[in-house]
C-alpha cells in the first residue's frame, strides 16, 4: 500500500497563487506526484482535542496529499517539498497515510467522471431547517455561519466541492462503529451525489525523521489521527442538504459520534464565455497584475500573422515587461496551426491535465470559431464538461461577426430558471459579477474561459443577437419537422379538436409519449462550429426537453375526447404550444442566420485597443502610440475596411483613404491629438502653418540627432516616396495607378503630363526623392492640389490645414530616430507586411531585386508560403524590426526596403499583365483573373501578397466602370465588381484563391444623417402605434375576461398583434445600425459562399486562413469550384 503525504499548507504571502506553486512543485521535483491539490475554504467541523488551535485559527491556503517515488533522503526534513519552495511557506501540517493502490490507479478517471455527472435534485431538507430554525446534531450542526457560506459560494459557484475528512476514533470500539456509519452513510450521501474518492489509514513514519505533525515519533496510535477520507459532493448546496436530512441525523447520532473528524470544502472552478466591455478594458489586466508572482505561468500570447497584430503584440508585451509578468508568444498562421497551439500548449496548462491554469491572450485570432472547443478548453470528448481547468483566454480581434458562442455561450438567464417547479441539473448559475455576458466591475478573474474584448460593438449594436441568443438558449428543446408555420392559427384550433392536420402529427396522447421517449434517449449534444469555419453554430442544445417539464405537462390535454372540462377546454393545447415556440424559435434563430450572414466586416483596430489599455493604465507613450498608429495604418493597405476584405473607397476630397468611415476617421482623429499632446511643437513650429512654408513639405529628416517625435505630415498618397524617386513612387502608388491607367501607354503618357504641368523634370523625379531640388520639394503639395484635380486625383493630396490637429484631416503621420531614419506609418506598414508575406533575406546589389534562393536549388525545394515553419521566421522578422527607440529599430525596418519595393514591383508588373492581356473574365457574379505564370508566380501563393494584387487590380477595374459610365445603383454609384484572383501554386498542386468585394468604408455621412433622421421619426411613429395596440389589445382582454369567453381565440389574436409589432420594431434597429450596418456597405460574403460550395460539391478545398475570403483549391478543381461559386451572393 503506497504511503502519501497529506499537506496543509499557508503561505507567508498570502497574495501567492497555490497553483503556481503547485506548478513550482511539479516542476522542481519530477518525482513527486500530486494526486491532490485544493484550496481549503471553510471549516465544517472543529477538532475539540487534536491540534484544534492550530487546525482552526491557522489561514490554509492550498491542501495537497503528495505521492513520493523518490527518497526521502534527497528531501529536506523528510518532505517531500523542496527546500527552494519551503522557504515560501509559513505553516504546515503534514499527515502520512497509506492508500490502497487501486483507489490510486482508478482516482483520476473516477474523479473526472465525478465532475461531469449531473447534479442530482435536492431533497428539501434545507428548506425546512430554514422554516424551522431547529438545532440539529451537535457536531455536523447546520449553522447559521455554514448556510451563510453555503449562501455566498452557492452565488458564484455552484460546481464540485470536495470534504476532507480527518478522523480519530474513540477507543475501543470507534474503528468499528465508523466502519458502519460508512455502510450506512453511502445510500444517504449517494443520493445527493456523494461519493468517496480516496480512503487512507493514518500510519507511523518509519524512522524518526520528521515526516508528519505528531508531536514525537513513537506517539501512540490513539492519540493521533487515524484516518483520511476525500469525500466528493456535486455542491455545497448537496453537502449541506445531506446534513440536515433526516435519514442523515439518524446513522450520525447513532454511529459517527463515537469519532469525531473535521472537513474543508475544496471548490472548483466555472467555465464562461463572456465579452468585457470598453469602458472596462483595463479591469482584467489589473487583476492579472494583483495576482502574479513569480511562481506564476507565463501568459501565452497567440499572434496573428499581420501587422495591426503584431503591433498589439508589441504594445502588451511592452505593458508585461514593465510589470514584469512572464509571458510566451506563439504566432499562429491559421486554424490549423491553432489548433496545433490549442492540443500543444493550452490543453498541458489546464488543471485537468496536470497543468495549473493560466491566461491566453489571442490577438487576432480566433474571434470567427469557437475556442473553448479549437482551444482544448474543454473535454471534446464530453459535452457535459464544462471546466476549462483554470485556463482563461481574452480575444481582442477585429473581425465580424463574433462567434456568439465566445461573446454570450457561457452565460444563462437562472433568473427564468428559477420560477420553474423542477429544478434542472443542467442549467447553470449566474456568474458573479456578469451581467448578460458582459462583465462588471464585480468580476473576479481566474474562473477561466473565454473572454472576449469588446470595442463598443456587442454593447451598442448587438442588444437584438444577445436577447435572441438567450431566448434560444432557455426555449426547451422541441423537433422542427419542417412544419409551415404559416397557416393561420384558425388551423390549430381546428386541429385541436381532431381534424386531419395532413402530414403533421399530433402532439398528443400516445404519440406524445413516444416523443418524449425518443427525447429520453437521444443524448445531449454541444453544437459547436468547425474550428476551420468561420459560421459558427447556433446556442448549445442545453436545454430543458418539454416531456421533462412538470409545468408543461399540467397543460398537455386529456387524451380522453369523451371528457373535457371547461377548465381544460381554455387551455391552449399542447399542439397551438408547439407551434408557438416551434415559431418564436425560428424567429429568433432568424435573427442570428441574418447576423451571421451579413459577411464580414473589420471593427477598430486590436493595436489601437491594445492602445486604449496602455491609456487607461496611465502607460501611453510615444513607442506605443506610434505602434497604435503603425497597426492602424496597415488596415488600409491590406484592404480591410468596414464591408470586409475590399477596396477602400476613400473620399476623393480627402487624403489618406479611411477602413471605418466616420469611426475610422474618429480614431484617426484620437490619434493625432495624442500626437499633438506627447510631441508639442516648438516655438519655431508655431509660424510655419502658412502656404509654401516648411509645414507643406514631406518630412524627410529630425529635426536633431536626438529627435525621435512623431510629427503630423501632409502625406500624398505616393508609395515609399521618401525611399523612392519621385516618378517611382507615383508609379507604384494603387491610387494614382488605377486613376491615370499606368498599366497603358496613354496612362504613362497621363503621368508624365502631370508631372510636366506641375514643373518637375523627369530626370528631377527620376532620382531620390531626398537629391530632389528643395525648392521643388517645398511646393509640390501646393502644385499637387492644383493641378491633381484636373486627372481626376481630388484625393491625391490631404486639402489644406492649419493650426490645431483638429484642422489637419487627412494628414499622415512621420516619425524620426535621430539621423538614421525618417519614416511614414504608412511606409511602416508597407515594409511589415512584406516581412510577413515575402520574408526577409539577402538581396544582390542592383536595380533587379528578387527573393533569394540558394545556389543549386529548384522553386520546388523551398518551404511552402503557408507552412508555419517558413511563416514563423517571418513573425519574428518583422517583431524584431518594430523594436522601441533606442535599439536598432530603424535598422531593420530601412534594411527591408528593398523587400517592399520588390513587392510592388511584382503587384505593378502582373496587375499590367492582367489588365493589358485581358485575362480578366466577368463571370455571373463577379470578375476572375487567374495568375499561373509569369516571373512572380511563386512570389503571390502568399495570400496576404495575393491579397493586395487582388485590391490593386479591382480599384483600376472600378475606376474604368466609373469613367466608362456614371451608373448608378438606387441611389448610390456602383461601388465595383467583385472580383475572385487565383495565384498557382505549382509545387503543392493548389491554387490560393481570393475573393474581394466591391467596396465599401465611406460613406456620405450627412446624407445618411437625414436618412436616420427619418428612420427615428418613423419608428417614433411605430412605437406610438404599437402603444396604442398594446392599450386596445388590455382592454380587450379585460372586457373578455368579464365575459367570461374562450382564453386561447385571445391568445392567438395577442400573438398576431405581438408578432406584427415585433415586425415593426424590428425594423427599427436594422435602420439604426446606419453607421457601420449592413444597409450602406456592400460586404464580402466570399467566406459564406465559399462554404457553401463545399457543402454541395465535391471540390477538394482547404479552408485554413482566418481570412474568410481566403481558400486553397485543388488545382483540377478550380473550374467546377468557380462555375458553382458563379452562381453565390458573394456580396450583401
């Protein structure tokens, strides 16, 4: 029989986590096995003799019962807790017993077996010892100091407790009569659920090394403990039922009183999905930072593959350096590869798992599937096992829609639960401190689960989806047959009284019986979404079946038709209830269909969230809000704008082109008045906002060797201008290219005409920007804003600005490190994404420029563009260069410029072929060009390059429609044409295929100001009719109540005016949602229509990328996947 420790043990800080020493322990002392390891939280019943001043005045802070397979002599004072960890500790009480090898061997399975068990139904008896007040056994009494703690750890968790028992027996006979207080305890607990775990004899230690707490070695049996049990309760609330039974008064009065023992409850932890609201952002991080210590886990941090993520890395990291608070990254390139970190590195750090807990923070990732499920936070095994093991990750993403199941999936509505005649095992209690999924101030972190980081979106414009959601998550189960709800609800009654109801069934007498059998039978399931798809599911199948529900049954109609009372007869029957929820149902899954099917769309940026916490901690600085506006600068250039992946269709009166309308043009705004509040000009700034002044050039040096400002700059809408020629830079720019049509002859003629009118030689623009002539450089901005409008480049410049940056819209932002370098957050963004989506290397010397490839091997020998091995160097690239003043940052940025240049080149070159060659096809629903040979073939089987190849050539195509004819949609011009980009690649046999809508980000904002103008006077119109309705429909129901008439006729007209005034205020928020909603923007539903072709072909498709509108085809499959895919709505 193995001999193990049991250990009681305080910390001399209390502040200490218990599972990061654990995880201390195990790690410093492989040969120690914890079998064990709870937080003690209340003492049941005082010891009266044995250590009884120190066992109950003594703070325990973790119990651990230890299994040691090394020597005792390698351990320090026979404990097998190392000398390094009891320097941590200030009190302990150690036990030696023997357990018997098999409870061991079978306790972990046993356990988790345990845990997932549903919670039996209480017996009643706190109930009436609440009524009756009455005394009961003097030593497992129910106190008032026990109800008050059952009360309070009832209200945050309502989970497994565990009771440690210590036991002592009296003399001679104790042994003996606890032997049959425990044959006769199993039938009492085991209907409350309880069940013993682990039993051990107290015994000896085997030399006089102090291995236990007795007070000398050779102490007598009897006047020390003689035994342990673990005893398991689903909760407190059974614990304490148990007690107050009266069948448990008996066996204790007439058997456990000969021994007297003391127990803890041990609880375990919640799972939840929930969301934190904006104004609430910093609240987790400053309960990490009261919680850490350096025996805590480090925190994982799950990157995403592009800029604005790895901006918001940068920033967080920075925020845990400086509170010294241990931390991982881990880039993640797809679904698949987080799948691989969620098996690799989340599921060890789960308690379950041997692990101690921990917080995972993915930016970027996972805010489109489910996480508790691609995560391994919970047993995919079990649907039932709700507990995430202490793990709890934070989703801050700026992809839409949100998976609903991460924002609302934990939390349900107990307040509904509790009117119920029959409690349910399987709901589950309100989380304390959320309310409706959203946390407040009165949440506790460390509960695990999934939190996600709201930006003001799920507060402001998800209110309709989380009601729905809730709704769904409360309605009892019932089959949907496909029955056509919209027969008139004469039909029901009809049916009701024994007319045919042609195919359907009645759901009543006998066949109602067998429906409830067959839901008896049919086990539970969690729907979850495909962690590769980005649709998720809708709520959990957790609910109530109606054949269990003790009120519904009451409501059922006789299955006698010779007797019906007049009681009964007013009753709605059980069919018209069917068909009630069947509709109420279909209309709130309607809700979450038309959410999810809206497309995609891209929120504020997570680097400028990431921002908005460094501010709320007082930690903003320049290094970080210049990482806030690099990350922010890149959503443009790679094409995500409020309607998904597409062109940004920028207002040609402005400068730099916005990806969120008027709350992109707002952040931006926050953005440069931070500018102007950590960098003030100088004194000999304040004259320089005059026309032809210093102000009005580019930027191009600091204005000292120390200088590492940030300054606010009239940014053209040129390319690397700064690092470039003048003519290359205007060349390459996707503005200015789409609208002079530089993939022609006439198009570079355009060009060289503008730069002719505006004085600037082309051997002038033809050498560095930086060599140019002063003067020119001085007035190029004033000669662009006039002479630009005449080619139609109204937005080419931002207008003129002066003073304060409230005046300076459209202007960009330029950053100094000293005289090493001077660089836009445009030009920033530009070089990151190229790190990311062509990796860094060697370039020869010259004016040809090309990725590198070593000597002797083939294109087929190098790494695949999206195998995580060759992607991750790259994260790591690009993570060095964004490294804060003062380090070589600009270094590596300036050292990746011909990188970005050979990109663009590479986008110019096979843009210009496309175009030239014709090699663009107007299919059904959208345009599709095909990149399969050519110089730079390989080069865009990335789909980040592919992407921007993609917005290169669908901004020239929308321009051509726009000059070729002013047509118009309704009121709106035709944003452009989708367009679908395949690039082949060749070694693996697939082609990257992308999908980009028509447009979207801008909108005329005072026009749609009227339209919500209306929209608020009609539904104030709505609202008062409705109000009228509901006072007709009372008064109604009053007069009828007099009279005496049929309930059920006035139940279904009620249902017929609720309905239609559900319709009508439904409109209402669709309208509302104006501002960022489905009404003005054109979304990309590439990500929707891709997997319905799936579904319905037989296609070979790998969908991987967290970018919907990215999809793998098998090379022999791309005609059939294109001809179906001609046939979707690929924009909405």
């Amino acid at each position: 029989m193995p001999a193990l420790t049991l250990h009681l043990i305080a910390f001399k800080d209390p502040s200490l986590d218990p599972t990061a020493f654990v995880d201390k322990l195990k790690a410093t002392t492989p040969g120690v096995h914890v079998v064990v390891a709870s937080r003690p939280r209340h003492i049941v019943v005082r010891p009266s003799a044995l250590d009884a001043n120190l066992l109950t005045t003594q703070r325990w802070d973790v119990m651990l019962l230890l299994q040691n397979t090394q020597s005792s002599s390698s351990l320090s004072s026979g404990s097998p807790i190392p000398a390094q960890l009891q320097s941590a500790i200030s009190a302990e009480y150690r036990i030696l017993a023997g357990i018997p090898s098999k409870l061991l061997t079978t306790y972990p399975e046993r356990d988790a077996r345990l845990k997932r068990q549903t919670q039996p139904p209480l017996t009643g008896s706190l109930d009436e010892i609440r009524r009756s007040s009455k005394e009961t056994s003097q030593n497992l009494e129910v106190s008032p100091e026990l109800l008050a703690f059952m009360d309070q750890l009832s209200a945050d968790h309502d989970k497994p407790v565990t009771m440690l028992n210590l036991l002592h027996f009296h003399r001679p006979d104790g042994k003996k009569n606890y032997f049959d207080y425990g044959q006769a305890f199993i039938p009492v607990a085991g209907k409350r659920g309880g069940n013993a775990k682990l039993v051990g004899n107290v015994v000896q230690p085997p030399s006089a090394q102090q291995i236990d707490s007795r007070r000398q070695h050779d102490q007598a049996e009897h006047e020390w403990w003689n035994e342990i049990s673990i005893v398991h309760y689903p909760s407190i609330r059974h614990f304490c039922d148990m007690l107050a039974g009266q069948d448990y008064q008996k066996i204790n009065e007439k058997h456990r009183l000969k021994a007297s023992n003391r127990s803890l409850a041990l609880p375990e932890l919640i799972h939840a999905e929930m969301y934190l609201p904006r104004s609430l952002i910093s609240h987790l991080y400053l309960q990490l930072l009261r919680s850490h210590h350096p025996l805590s886990p480090p925190v994982l941090i799950l990157v995403a593959l592009e800029p604005d993520a790895l901006c918001a890395c940068r920033i967080l990291t920075t925020l845990l350096k400086r509170d010294y608070i241990a931390h991982k990254i881990q880039p993640i390139a797809g679904y698949g590869d987080l799948a691989r970190a969620g098996e690799e590195l989340v599921r060890p750090l789960r308690t379950t798992e041997g692990g101690s807990g921990g917080v995972v923070v993915c930016l970027g990732v996972g805010g489109l599937v489910d996480l508790s499920e691609i995560l391994c936070l919970t047993n995919a095994e079990d649907e039932a096992a709700d507990d995430t093991g202490g793990v709890e990750a934070w989703v801050i993403d700026a992809r839409r829609p949100w998976n609903l199941v991460n924002v609302f999936g934990g939390q349900w509505q107990q307040q509904a639960r509790e009117n119920l005649d029959e409690f349910d095992s399987n709901s589950r209690r309100k989380t304390r401190g959320v309310d409706k999924g959203g946390l407040t101030r009165q949440y506790t972190a460390g509960q695990g689960g999934v939190i996600v980081f709201d930006d003001g979106d799920i507060e402001e414009e998800l209110s309709k989806e989380r009601d729905a959601y809730y709704a769904l998550e409360e309605m009892p189960e019932v089959d949907d047959d496909g029955d056509d709800l919209s027969d008139s609800e004469s039909e029901d009654d009809g049916d009701d009284f024994g007319m045919g109801s042609k195919k359907r069934k009645s759901w009543s007498g006998r066949e109602e019986e067998d429906s409830e059998d067959e839901e008896d039978e049919r086990p539970r399931q969690r729907r979850r979404s495909n962690s590769s798809s980005p649709i998720p599911s809708s709520p959990s199948n957790r609910r109530r079946t109606i054949g269990h529900d003790s009120s519904n049954s009451s409501r059922t109609p006789s299955p006698e038709p010779n007797v019906v009372s007049p009681l009964v007869s007013r009753q709605p029957s059980a069919r018209t209830l069917r068909r009630r929820l069947l509709r109420l149902k279909r209309k709130h899954e309607s809700v979450l269909q038309a959410y999810y099917n809206t497309g995609t769309a891209y929120s504020e940026p997570i680097s400028s969230m990431m921002y908005s916490l460094a501010s709320e901690l007082g930690r903003e600085d320049n290094d970080l809000l210049w990482l806030a506006i690099v990350g922010t600068s890149s959503m443009e250039l790679s094409g995500r704008t409020m309607a998904g992946v597409g062109i940004s269709s920028s207002s040609e009166s402005g400068g730099s082109a916005g990806w969120g309308g008027s709350r992109g043009e707002h952040i931006r705004q926050i953005l440069r008045d931070e500018v102007h509040r950590l960098n003030p000009p100088d004194g000999a700034e304040s004259g320089r906002d005059v026309p032809g002044s210093s102000s009005d050039m580019i930027p191009t040096t600091a204005r000292s060797p120390t200088d590492t400002s940030i300054r606010l700059s009239p940014e053209p809408r040129f390319l690397l201008v700064r690092h470039w020629s003048l003519y290359e830079s205007m060349l390459h720019s996707p503005y200015l290219a789409s609208r002079l049509h530089v993939w022609t002859e006439n198009g570079r003629k355009r060009l060289h005409k503008l730069l002719a009118k505006m004085g600037i030689s082309l051997t002038q623009c033809n050498q560095n920007y930086t060599h140019m002539d002063m003067e020119l450089k001085r007035v190029l901005r004033s000669r662009l804003l006039k002479y630009a409008p005449m080619y139609g480049l109204e937005g080419l410049v931002p207008p003129p600005a002066s003073g304060h940056s409230n005046n300076r819209q459209g202007w960009g932002f330029v950053r100094s490190w000293g005289w090493k370098a001077c660089l836009s957050a445009t030009d920033v963004a530009v070089i990151l994404g190229s790190i990311l989506e062509v990796g860094p290397g060697a370039w020869e010397a010259g004016s040809s420029f090309r990725p590198p490839i070593a000597n002797g091997a083939s294109q087929s020998e190098l790494p695949s563009e999206t195998d995580p091995a060759n992607l991750h160097p790259r994260f790591w690239s690009a993570y060095d260069a964004l490294s804060p003043t003062g380090s070589d940052s600009p270094t590596l940025l300036v050292e990746s410029l011909p990188l970005a240049k050979h990109l663009h080149r590479a986008i110019l070159r096979t843009g210009t072929s496309l175009l030239s060659k014709h090699q663009i096809r107007h299919l059904r629903a959208f345009r599709i060009a095909v990149v399969k040979e050519g110089p730079d073939v390989k080069l865009f089987t990335n789909p980040g390059a592919l992407t921007k190849l993609a917005l290169w050539v669908a901004e020239a195509i929308q321009v051509q429609e726009r000059d070729r004819s002013e047509t118009k949609m309704g009121k709106k011009k035709i944003l452009g044409t989708p367009l679908v980009l395949a690039g082949l690649d060749e070694d693996r046999g697939v082609y990257v295929v992308v999908g980009t809508g028509g447009g979207g980000g801008v909108i005329d904002f005072a026009a749609l100001a009227k339209k919500q103008e209306a929209q608020r006077t009609k539904k104030e119109a709505k609202d008062r009719k409705r109000k009228e309705r509901e006072d007709r429909r009372r008064k109604r129901a009053a007069e009828r109540a007099r009279q005496n008439e049929d309930d059920e006729d006035e139940e279904e007209e009620t249902e017929e005016d609720d309905s239609s005034s559900g319709s009508d205020s439904d409109d209402g928020p669709d309208d509302e949602k104006g501002l960022f909603g489905n009404k003005n923007l054109v979304r990309n539903r590439f990500g929707i229509a891709f997997q319905e072709v799936v579904q319905e072909t037989s296609a070979r498709v790998r969908i991987d990328s967290f970018e919907n509108c990215v999809v793998e085809v098998q090379k022999e499959d791309l005609g059939g996947f294109l001809e179906a895919l001609s046939f979707r709505s690929v924009v909405g």
